[in-house]
C-alpha cells in the first residue's frame, strides 16, 4: 500500500489542498503550544535579583466556604501588596548569613522634566520611586554623583536618565504632587540587561516614606545575603525567625512573583487566552480539514470503485484512506512548525510591547513542539477524513463498469442528526446566556453558541442549497443568460460540493462579522454610557499616576465649584457563594456623587455615601442573591476585609467599574495606590465651562502636569479612543481570519478544479471561453450570496445575545464600513479562488 | 424465443441448456437470476430469470442490443452486485451467500477483469497496475511473472509507465495482463474493444483467445459487436432481460443479423 499513496503524487491537487489544511491546523496547534510554554515560564526576578529572599505580606485572598461541608477554601491571588510591618528587620538583620535587610517601598511617579515635558515611563515600563536604601536590592551602582542626601534630592537609573536626557545636577518635580523641586543627585545603573535600570529613581529613604504614606510599612523586605550563603537555607531560616506571621518567604525563581504583582495573574490570562484561541482555530481547522478530505476523496471515486472492482476489501479501502491521511498528516506537522513558532514569537512580541505580559516573556521555537503539531494535524486528518473513508469503502464497484456522473441525491441521515443536534446545542446554549448576565461568560457562551451554530450550518448545508437554488434560479437565469443557467445547474446537481463551498465562505463572514459587530456594539454602547453618565461640567487629571489627594479639597476651594469628587480605579474582592470574585472598582472621594456621575441607580440611592457603603453594578448582582440593604463581605486591594453595605445598585457600569467604594473605606489606604486619577467637578450654577476652567488651571501651579478638560471634550476623547479597536482583539482577528481566508481559496479551488471533466465537454460542445468564465463568475456569485447569508445566520443568534447582555438591547450596533469590508473580502477571495483555477483550466485545455 | 437467421429456415436447438458438461463443474452457473432496480412503478428489471453455464476453458460472448441486461449479467456473474432472486456459482462456490469482504476476496483471487474503459489506477505504473490483485491480496510479486505477462500481451518496455501515457489500445492490453495474474477461473471482459479502432480490437480479442487456447482460461465477453462475438465459442444473446438463446459457430454476418431481427422485433 505504500505505493500507492507514494505515487499519488502524480495528481497532486486534490492533495495539495488537504496538505495545506493540515498545514494550517499544525501551525495553529505549533502557535497555541508555543505560547502555552511562554506563557508557563516563570518571571525571573529582575528589579529585586539581589535580594536572595524576599519576604512579602501573604499575597493571597482566601475565603472559606459558607457552613455547608465541605468547608473548602479558595485562594485568589491579590494584585495589590498586603504591606509588612517593617520593625520586622531588627529580627531579620540578625538571622546568620543575612548581609542586609531592606525595607522596600514603591511609589508610582511620573517626573516633569526641565523642558516642562512629562515622562511617565519607559519602554521597559512606568517610572516607580523608590527609598535608596532599596538600591542594593538590584543592585544599583552609582554611575555619576552621590546618592540622595536630603529630601530635594533624587537618584534616577542610568536607562531613565537616558531616555529623558537628565544629566547630574537638573531640576524635576513630580507630576501631581504639591511640593519642592527635587535635584538629580545621581545617576545610578543596573546591571547589563535588568530593565529596572530604566524605571526606577531613588529619593532619600526619609522622602520616600513619606510619598509612600504608609507610616512604619513596607511593600517587602529584600534580604541580600553574605557571599556563599545559599538561598534556600537562608529562606529556611528566616522563615523560622518570622514565626507565626502571615507572612510569605519566597527564593529563586519565585520572587519574580513577588516583584511584579500582576506577573501571574497577566501570563494566565494570557495563557487562558491561547488555550481559547487556541481550541476556536483547531476546530476551524476541523471543519475546513473535513470539506477538503472529503472533496479529494470524492474525487477518486472511479479509483476506489475499481479497487473495490478488483477485490479490495472495504477495509482495504478504509485504510488506503487513512494511511494516506496519517501520511499528510505528518507531512503537515513538519510544514506547520516553523510557520507557527514564527507566528508565536510575533504574537508574544506583540503583547509585550503592549505591556499584556511581563517583558521577560518569550517564545522559543522547540523543536519537540513539532510531535504534538504532527500529532494534533494527524488526529485531525483521520477525524475529518473518517466518514469520507466510510464513504470511499462502501463504493459499489459496480459504479466502475459505469459512469458516476451525479452525486447521490439525499446526504444521509446522520449528517440530519449531526446538524439537528448542533442547531439545538446552539439555540439551547444561547437561551442560557440570555439568562447568565455575568458579563466574561456570556462572552464564552456566545463563541460557543457561534460554533454550534456553524456546525450546524455545516451539517445543514446540503438540505439548504437545494431551496437557495430554487430562490436563484430565476434571477441567475434572467441577470446571467445562458451562463447564469449554466451556474444554477452547477449548484443544483453538485450539491454536496457546492454545500462544502458555501461553508467554507459562511465561515470567514459569521466569525470575522461576529467579532467585528461583537466589538462594535460593546464599544458603542460603552460610548454612549460614559457620555450619559458624565454629569460633571468638568473632569481633571495627571499624566501617569495621577494626583496627590490633597488636590480635591484645593479644587473644592476654588470659586465656581460646587461639588468635586476624586475618583481612583481599584479593586474589591466580592465574596458571592464564598467565592472572593475580583471586581474592577472605583474609590470615591466624599462627596455628592449623584451630582457628578449619573450612574442610573436601579434601587438604592448614593445621596449619602461614605465609609462602610458598597454600591455595585447590575452585572455584578444579577445571578446573585445580592440586594440593596444587605451587608456583603468584601476584601479591599490589599486583601483588608471591608464588610460593607449594599446602599446602590447601578446600571451604567460598561467602561467604568462594577463596584464604587468610599475612598476612605477600612480605615483608607487601602486602595492599592494613593493617588486620584480623575477629579469630577460640578459647577457652580452660572459659572461658565470657560471660567471653571479658568480656576483650575490655575492650580497647576501646585500640581505640576494638572490637566482639566471640559465634559464635551472628554466625551469626544472617549468616543476616540473606543473607536480604536484594541490590538488583541486585532492580532487574534487577523491570525483567526488568515485561517479562514486560507481556508475559503483552499476549499473553493479544489471544488473548481474537480470541474475539469464538464469544462472539457463544454468546451467541446462549443461554449466559449467567455462563457465558461461567466459561469463561473455567476457561479462564484450565487455561493457568495449564499455563504454571506448563512454565515450572517449563524452569527445573529451569537451578536444579539452579546448585544443584549452589554446594552441590554439586543439590536446589535451593525458597524457597516468593517462589514462592508469583510463582505467584499469574501467575495473577492470567492471570486479568485473560483475564477483562477476555471481560467486555467479553460486555457489549458484548449484544442483538447 | 427462438432465434431465425434469413435464409437457413431450420432451427438449430441450443447447444447448451442448464446442464453442466462432462462432469466437470462450471466455471460460472447463473440458475434464474432476476435483477430488478427501484420499486414498484419505477421498477425496471434488468435481467429476468435468466440461467446459463459457462464451461470452463470456454470462450463465450454475451450478446445483445443496448439495454438488453449484458453489463448486469456479467455484474451477477463476477460477484459486483446482488441478484434480486435467483443463484450465481462461480467455481462451485455460491456466490449468495457470501458477504461483501468475502466476495472482494473471491474477486481478487479468481476473477479477472477487463473494463470498457478507465481500467487502470491513474497513479500507478503499468508494472504496479499488474500487480495490483496480487498486493491487495498481500501475495507475493514475482516480477519476472509481470515480464512474462507483459511480453505476452505484447506491451514490453511500457511497465513503468503512467496509464494516462498509454492508447486506448496499450491500456487494455494492460487490462489484460492485470487479468490474468492472479491465474482466475474466469476472466469478465465488458464491452472490452468498443473504444478502440478495429485493427486494436482484433489484436484484443486475440489476445482473449489465445489465454483460452494456449493458457486454459474461461473468458466470457460482453459485447454488441459481431466480430467480437464471432470469435467465440458460444454466444448467449440477451433480449430485455431474458436469456433468447444460445448459439455457436456463427459468423459475423449472421450474428449482425440476429440482432438487427432482436432490434426490429422489440420495436414493433
């Protein structure tokens, strides 16, 4: 049997198609392995790589189960640090072998620079302050000057003092904080390829207390060890020194994590990201691998007929199938390799540069990747081509002794049953998303429902070309002539065929379109809620961290303001089913709310909120026993346990955060930061936005980078902004349509080509070469047609669900130049992967 | 229904009847077989009650108009498709019974065929497509077997050579030799020579003749050319369906004639 498929390389068209959606699904599998494996890889510590241990509050969150057994407990990571006392370095700088121990405290900054210009951050990340004493951490050397000898005085690292062009002896402030002018003390320097050496600057240790603000605390202890002392013992060690605390010891490779923070939670994000991704373009490949398997096979019919003739078994038959498939399955997975790790790398980049993932990730290429990818394509293959190798084996062989000119006419009922139950999966899941208004997994549930859907369009196709074929007909007939007749018979009698093609165009249309309405409506309405929920005449703001707390009552004292409440963005962990669940929550500075947000409060009201209050989000409560009046439990940023009262639920919550806390809630600074990125002012009744503006401008002086924009001007930044379509969502339409597209001209040229035979009796009949190439334009533009409206078929069910889960409409927000363009893209691919192969062939065979 | 020929008014009885010869068993013994397609009204019968032997080492020839039932005569008779009544026995053995894996076996291993046209597999050499009941069978190859073969049905030096490379002509030689590999008890030849010139037909045909005369096969050929069946040894003539009769020893002229009564019977 080797020969056999050896040779098979003589007509290698077919085959080349099912070779290359193979090729397409072990990339895709390559491209999820290979950023699943970066996505594992541990942080190495970088800022802190001298510190041999690192001691940190326990950065977890554990809530245990309600009185049901059996009691669990679960964990969820705290993005904020849980701050340590730092009288703990009396006890530490005596454990043996430990040379220093330092107390660690970061202050986000954004410095202005001589030029007046404001310099947030890096391409290696934002600018973090921190006391001198944490230099040794890295460790630092000072490269010019001397280290910070009073409070005026600041050390910037030798990667910042470059990108801003800071020399010894120049003058900055810090960006949204009251206060003197510091003098650049120093220039100190990482070593060679710690990115720390371009984010940091040192103030005095004294001075960075105080921008810290949490008296007698620290983020963590550094411990940089004597020469020759091994790590572990060390941790081991001062694990004992410290007993009883809630406190974790961490070395090696574990104290990246305690480094940066959100380091874990971004890369499982990032690997929950791949792995969906990942499934989604494997189970495109399936469907796309199984149209082209079948087509191939299909085209040999007259082969297996013979085989079967000159007694090959079915099974002999079945496994020449399988064999060859498992072959080019293999054949795949080699191709696929390099593609993929290329594709991976691209995408880790990528995400990098957005600052997705910490910069120490990267992909490798991993040659041992190759046997999953060959694995997965072969799996695929023998998946795909399984019914088609039933379909192959059970050729009567009598067909050999004739002409097997037309396909059977009824597909069989198991391609109902298939496509029945998918129908039924999709609408059943759609239903129950209808009803799960947690917003992520509704999301989910609409890409499942959208899959089920197109399974099920897939299964369906053969039942459906028969009465689009009849709707065609006459227009085909009346726009195209003799041509057009020639197409609508095409579609008629090769309905299996045309059926695959129709799919393999829905597809590209009902996930590209899905996305693209999917992101359209959410930003829209997004859009909409900020502009109404902005009651405030004007909002103010600072580059990078933001703005010393001292800035709202000082704007509260300026005439014509009326009301000035700051907001921070935070987080709080909702304890719902004894699950702690992280919730994207806004702190609010006293004030009366209502009068500079309009939250559309749906029971409760915000007239006096203060410390003890929790207001949340319609999301947030729906699917929960939550109401207004109840105490819930919830834990602050830093993991404070704040048991507050429910006095608001609200509804405009897309853009803005599902819980509002008082900024002063436990005590306050606990919020994760101490500054204020938005200020929202109410006017005074005739102030004009001109005056107000005025005023506060005027407060610039005090707070260095102070910005103030009027309402309609934010709204229309806002609207800006949205309107651009985030660069994940970019990346992983492009890598997704790049598949279906190559999937489309794939699944198309094969089922043109299988056309050799009738264009040759055409021909020889006397049509034209203008003529079949007008059929099959006419051709090409029925399937289009009917691919278009299948593939928006499928994607309506998904659009509205998401629709009515953002906007609580489910009339989706249809943005008609994306549409218009993936619409035109299908049709132009369509037109050339039908039109191509017809035009050789015509011209091929000329005189045949 | 008997069979007249214009001028020679006495009727010759049948030379064979249900009965087989001299003790030894029939290489195929078709006993009222009767295949009809779709049901009821649409129904269309095919072959009706037809029964006929096939002597071993004889040279027979299937005769009939278009749509007299040969094609599904030798489909019954080779084990390509099921009668709807009636038993095929092929080498003694009961073909009806028989599942489908099995008869694909019997297929391979005592059957040879030679189709109108599209005989061969297009990606296999000619060597490969000689050879193919042999590997399907998982036999051993004997390749100077296939040189052998090769020079015998006159196509040395085009073994390694792609079907769609060689006439009509070479490509049923080809055929042939596929044929005879596996040494078969009968080799079915439908409509073998009617896409091919009359000078090929004749050197295929004698091809068929010399593997019953020299080698000791049973060949039954399908056919509505006279020539081709004149070169026979019997000739069973369908009409609609049914068996008309069995004759020998006609020439090409006379057989021409039978049909063209057949023809002018069934349109009146």
């Amino acid at each position: 049997m080797r020969q056999l498929y050896a040779t098979l390389r003589h007509r290698p068209a077919p085959l080349a198609g099912v070779l290359v959606a193979l090729t397409m699904t072990a990339m895709f599998v390559t491209w999820a392995l290979s950023l699943g494996e970066a996505a594992g890889s541990s942080v190495p510590a970088q800022r802190l790589a001298n510190a041999a241990v690192v001691v940190t509050g326990n950065q977890t969150l554990a809530a245990t189960s309600g009185s049901e057994p059996p009691a669990g407990t679960v964990t969820v990571p705290l993005s904020s640090y849980r701050r340590v006392p730092a009288s703990l370095l009396t006890r530490l700088t005596a454990v043996p072998g430990v040379r220093d121990a330092v107390a660690d405290q970061s202050v986000p900054v954004a410095l202005v620079l001589p030029d007046h210009q404001i310099m947030t951050g890096t391409s290696a990340g934002s600018l973090t302050g921190y006391g001198w004493q944490s230099a040794v951490l890295t460790p630092f050397r000072l490269q010019a000057g001397h280290a910070p000898a009073g409070p005026g005085q600041i050390v910037v690292g030798a990667g910042v003092a470059a990108a801003a062009g800071l020399r010894v002896g120049d003058r900055v402030s810090l960006a949204g904080r009251p206060g003197a002018l510091f003098t650049v003390a120093g220039i100190a320097a990482a070593p060679a390829g710690n990115p720390a050496g371009s984010q940091a600057v040192f103030f005095s240790p004294q001075q960075a207390a105080v921008l810290y603000g949490h008296r007698g605390q620290a983020d963590l202890i550094g411990i940089v060890a004597q020469p020759g002392t091994s790590p572990a013992g060390l941790a081991a060690r001062v694990r004992a020194a410290l007993p009883g605390q809630q406190l974790s010891v961490v070395s090696g490779n574990k104290r990246g994590g305690a480094e940066n923070l959100g380091a874990a939670s971004d890369l499982s994000s990032f690997s929950d990201l791949a792995v969906a991704t990942g499934i989604i373009n494997v189970l495109v490949s399936l469907f796309v691998a199984a149209s082209t398997v079948a087509l191939s096979v299909a085209e040999r019919t007259r082969t297996w007929a013979l085989l079967r003739a000159v007694g090959a078994t079915p099974g002999q038959v079945r496994r020449m199938v399988m064999t060859e498939l498992a072959v080019l399955g293999a054949l795949a997975g080699l191709a696929g390799y390099l593609p993929g790790t290329w594709l991976a790398s691209v995408t880790v980049r990528g995400f990098v540069g957005h600052q997705f993932v910490p910069a120490s990730v990267q992909s490798w290429a991993n040659p041992i990747e190759i046997l999953p990818a060959a694995a997965a394509a072969i799996v695929i293959a023998e998946i795909s081509g399984f019914l088609s190798a039933r379909r192959a084996s059970r050729v009567r062989p009598a067909v050999a002794l004739g002409e097997a000119a037309v396909e059977r006419r009824n597909p069989g009922p198991l391609r109902l049953v298939l496509g029945a139950s998918a129908l039924a999966a999709g609408i059943g899941i759609t239903a129950s998303a209808l009803n799960d208004h947690g917003s992520t997994d509704q999301i989910n549930l609409a890409s499942e429902a959208q899959l089920a859907f197109l399974a099920a369009a897939a299964f369906l196709v053969p039942y459906l070309i028969g009465p689009a074929e009849r709707v065609l007909r006459l227009p085909l007939r009346v726009l195209g002539g003799t041509p057009g007749r020639l197409a609508s018979a095409e579609l008629r009698v090769r309905s299996r065929r045309m059926g695959a093609a129709a799919v393999a165009i829905a597809l590209p249309v009902a996930y590209l379109g899905g996305v693209a309405v999917i992101n359209a409506t959410t930003a829209h309405v997004a859009v909409t809620q900020s502009s109404q929920r902005l009651a405030a005449a004007a909002v103010v703001s600072a580059p990078g961290p933001g703005l010393d707390p001292s800035v709202v009552p000082a704007i509260r004292q300026q005439p014509g303001v009326s009301a000035a409440v700051g907001l921070t963005p935070t987080t709080v962990y909702l304890v719902e089913d004894s699950y702690p669940g992280n919730t994207a929550a806004e702190a609010v500075t006293p004030g009366p709310l209502p009068a500079v947000l309009s939250l559309a409060v749906t029971s409760g009201s915000l007239q006096r909120f203060g410390p003890g209050d929790i207001a949340l989000s319609q999301p947030a409560v729906a699917g929960t026993s939550l109401r207004v009046g109840q105490t819930v439990m919830t834990y602050l940023a830093d993991g404070t346990p704040y048991p507050a009262k429910i006095t608001a639920v609200f509804s405009r919550s897309l853009g803005f955060a599902d819980a509002v806390v008082p900024a002063a809630a436990a005590g306050g600074g606990h919020l994760g930061t101490s500054t204020i990125s938005q200020v929202l002012i109410g006017a005074s009744p005739g102030t004009s936005p001109a005056t107000l503006a005025a005023h506060i401008a005027s407060l610039a002086h005090s707070y260095p980078g102070l910005q103030v924009a009027s309402r309609s001007v934010v709204n229309a930044r806002y609207e800006q902004s949205a309107s651009q379509d985030s660069y994940i969502n970019n990346l992983l339409l492009s890598i997704v349509g790049l598949l279906v597209s190559v999937a489309l001209v794939n699944t198309l040229a094969l089922a043109t080509l299988q056309r050799r035979k009738e264009l040759a009796v055409l021909k020889r009949v006397g049509a034209t070469a203008g003529q079949l190439a007008g059929a099959a334009a006419w051709q090409a533009a029925g399937l289009t047609l009917i691919g278009v409206v299948l593939g928006i078929a499928a994607l309506t069910a998904t659009v509205t669900t998401v629709a009515e889960a953002s906007a609580g409409s489910p009339v989706p927000f249809i943005p008609w130049p994306s549409a218009a363009v993936i619409v035109g893209l299908v049709t132009l691919l369509t037109g050339l992967a039908i039109l191509a192969p017809t035009m050789r062939m015509i011209s091929k065979h000329k005189g045949a | 229904m008997r069979i007249t020929t214009g001028d020679d008014e006495q009727e010759r009885p049948a030379v064979r009847g249900p009965a087989p010869l001299a003790g030894d068993a029939a290489a195929v013994e078709l006993a009222g077989v009767t295949k009809s397609y779709g049901r009821g009204r649409r129904a269309v019968m095919a072959l009706d009650g037809v029964s006929a032997v096939f002597a071993p080492g004889s040279f027979s020839a299937v005769m009939g108009l278009s749509g007299s039932g040969k094609s599904t005569l030798l489909q019954m008779s080779a084990g390509l498709d099921r009668p709807t009544s009636g038993t095929v026995r092929l080498g003694g053995s009961d073909l009806g019974g028989l599942s489908g894996r099995r008869l694909s076996v019997l297929r391979r291993r005592r059957v040879g065929f030679v189709f109108q046209e599209l005989n061969l597999v297009p990606s296999l050499s000619v060597a490969e497509n000689i050879a193919l009941p042999l590997r399907l069978d998982h036999k051993p190859v004997d390749k100077s077997r296939i040189r052998e073969l090769a020079g015998l049905v006159g196509i040395d030096g085009l073994l390694p050579r792609l079907p769609h490379t060689l006439s009509g002509g070479q490509q049923q030689r080809v055929a042939i030799a596929r044929a005879l590999v596996t040494r078969p008890e009968v080799i079915f030849a439908d409509e073998p020579t009617t896409a091919l010139d009359p000078y090929t037909s004749e050197a295929i045909v004698g091809l068929l003749r010399r593997a019953v005369d020299e080698l000791g096969q049973t060949v039954v050929v399908v056919t509505h050319d006279p020539t081709v069946a004149a070169r026979a040894d019997h000739v069973l003539v369908l009409d609609q369906g049914r068996l008309a009769g069995v004759v020998s020893g006609r020439s090409a002229a006379e057989l021409t004639t039978i049909l063209r009564r057949l023809g002018e019977q069934g349109a009146r």
